[in-house]
C-alpha cells in the first residue's frame, strides 16, 4: 500500500490521543522542550507534520513552524486544531518536495523516516532536508533501534506491545530489510480493529552514512529527547545532523 492509502481518513481520525501514549505530557514534553532549544531564534520544518502533536506546541512555544504532509485527511485534523496562518502546510513527499523558505532546524519524529521504504528514498530524505537549512542548520531524527535479538530463531514475528484491549506485534523480513507492524484494537466482542504500517529499518552507523552522503555531520545522539545516554541496551534514539 501506498502512504497515502495508509494514512487515510479513518486513520487520521483515530491517530490522537490526548494525553495518553505518544501525547502524553511526559513524551511531548521533552520532544518540545529539545526541538525550541535547537530551533533557537528561526524557522523549523516538520517532515511528515501529521496531525501537529510536536509542531501545534512547538508553535504556541513561539516558534515558527512549516509541515509537510503527503496525507490530505492528516492535514484536515491538523486543521481542526490551528489554521494556515499559524502553521503553515505545503502537501507532498518528504524525500522530494520542496517548501519554499530556508530553515535553522528540519525535525523528523516517531520513527517516520522508516515509513519510506528503499533505501534510495530514506537516503533522498537527507538530501531534501539539506536543501532547505541554512549552513549550520540541523536536522534531527528520532527512530528506533531495529530489536532483531528479541526475534525467536526460525520466527519471523515478535509481540511489541500487549495491554489490555490492544496487542502490537511486528513481521520481519530481514532479507530485505522490512517490517510490518501490526496493531490490533479489541473488546469482548468477536470483532478486532487491525491497523497495518509497513516500514524500512535502520541501523544507526547506517543513518550516519545516509547524513554523510547528505553533507552532514553527527552532532549528538542519545536514547531520549531527555539526553540520556545512548548504549548498546537503547531501544531508540534522537540523532542531531549538522551542516557545517
């Protein structure tokens, strides 16, 4: 399926959730909290801005923020929280299309870099960030570290995820790199809402080479947006690229 196809109404509908797992205020707050910081006093551009979790409180943070979005039914909910004039969203592919301004800082959240999924396209993101910071400008990703050790011997699948009322379980291909995740919704009926997202991963000496044929280089990485240390034990990571 298509990202646009992934993403649709009925996705964009149910994708929030006020206060509670990736909106909760102790996830939100340190993102913000990091991005204002690396921001400084210009503009920032949000690849895949979604429905605005990080950049409608970036912006009453007073930072000025522009999105970018290939899902029209993303942008229509987005809409339903600040209007053009505050945040501003151009509609296109984050590894290709171009946002008219120069930005001091281009962020890339919750692992989206993998929903594209060749490495051609991932390396094509880089590139498209490069083309529109100033020199000295930043580009930062947060992604997960790909959990192949929790993968069983001879099984293709792993449970991520188990509360009740929802279990989360991914699929790998480790041939080719892909990984499908797979998000099941449940009540005592019968029925199950199954939500579905196929993804690329990347290993992180991987993404640094991807930001070196970009021109970039690493300035930091830590395992949170808190600055924790990144170790060998890191689930995921929050990695600064810098123009020089």
């Amino acid at each position: 399926m298509r990202q646009d196809e992934i993403w649709d109404v009925d996705a964009a509908r149910v994708y929030d959730s006020p206060g509670t797992g990736m909106f909760a205020p102790e996830v939100l707050g340190p993102t913000v909290d990091r991005l204002v910081e690396l921001a400084g006093e210009g503009r920032a551009l949000e690849f895949a801005i979604g429905t605005g979790r990080v950049a409608v409180p970036l912006a009453e943070r007073g930072v000025r923020v522009t999105g970018l979005e290939l899902s029209q039914p993303m942008i229509e909910q987005l809409r339903t929280k600040v209007d053009e004039e505050t945040i501003e969203v151009v509609v296109g592919d984050m590894a290709t299309e171009r946002v008219p301004g120069e930005y001091t800082l281009v962020y890339l959240v919750y692992n989206t870099i993998s929903n594209l999924l060749t490495q051609e396209e991932q390396v094509a993101c880089f590139r498209n960030a490069a083309r529109h910071l100033v020199a000295g400008g930043r580009f930062v990703i947060e992604l997960w570290v790909p959990d192949l050790r929790r993968l069983p011997p001879g099984q293709s699948a792993t449970v991520i995820h188990n509360e009740p009322g929802y279990i989360a379980l991914d699929t790998y291909d480790v041939l080719n790199q892909q990984v499908v995740s797979h998000h099941f919704k449940f009540d005592d009926s019968k029925q199950a809402q199954l939500f579905r997202s196929p993804h690329r991963y990347i290993w992180p000496a991987e993404l640094d080479l991807m930001a070196q044929l970009a021109g970039f280089e690493l300035e930091s990485r830590h395992a949170d947006w808190a600055g924790a240390e990144f170790t060998s034990e890191s689930r995921s990571h929050v990695s600064v690229y810098r123009l020089p």
